[in-house]
C-alpha cells in the first residue's frame, strides 16, 4: 500500500487526474484514520494498493502517472 500526498492538490482531484490520465484506480480520503489526519492538519491522502496480481508494467505505468501530474499541475 502506498498512501501519498501532492503538495497544492486535494488527494480526490489526485485521484481523479491519475484516473483520467492513466486508467489509475487509487482510493482518497481519510481512509477510515481522521483522527491521524486531523492531528496533522491534512485533508487526506491518496491511496495505491498494488499486490501480488499487479504487473510490474503496471507498477511502472503508476509511477510515469504519477511523475507527469505531478509535472503538469504542480508548481
């Protein structure tokens, strides 16, 4: 499991860009933890959950998702 955050971006619109851009199905939210992300002051994050089922061209299409967004949206 790999719980992130992007500087500047809601974890739901991180969600919906990778979606979008890469046929990426994360999770976002407080995933069942608001007591952890309330003490920090954070909105969320977004979560990707890879297993023993996932490609290891899949887990590169996250990561070259993941680095583009990034590139594009954040400053």
């Amino acid at each position: 499991i790999i719980s992130f955050t992007v500087k500047g971006m809601r974890s739901h619109d991180v969600a919906m860009i990778l979606d979008e851009m890469g046929g990426l199905l994360l999770r976002s939210g407080m995933h069942c933890a608001h007591p952890f992300f309330r003490e920090r002051g954070l909105e969320g994050s977004t979560r990707a959950s890879l297993y023993l089922y996932n490609t290891e061209e899949e887990c590169q299409r996250f990561v070259d998702t993941v680095a583009e967004m990034v590139e594009l949206f954040v400053r």
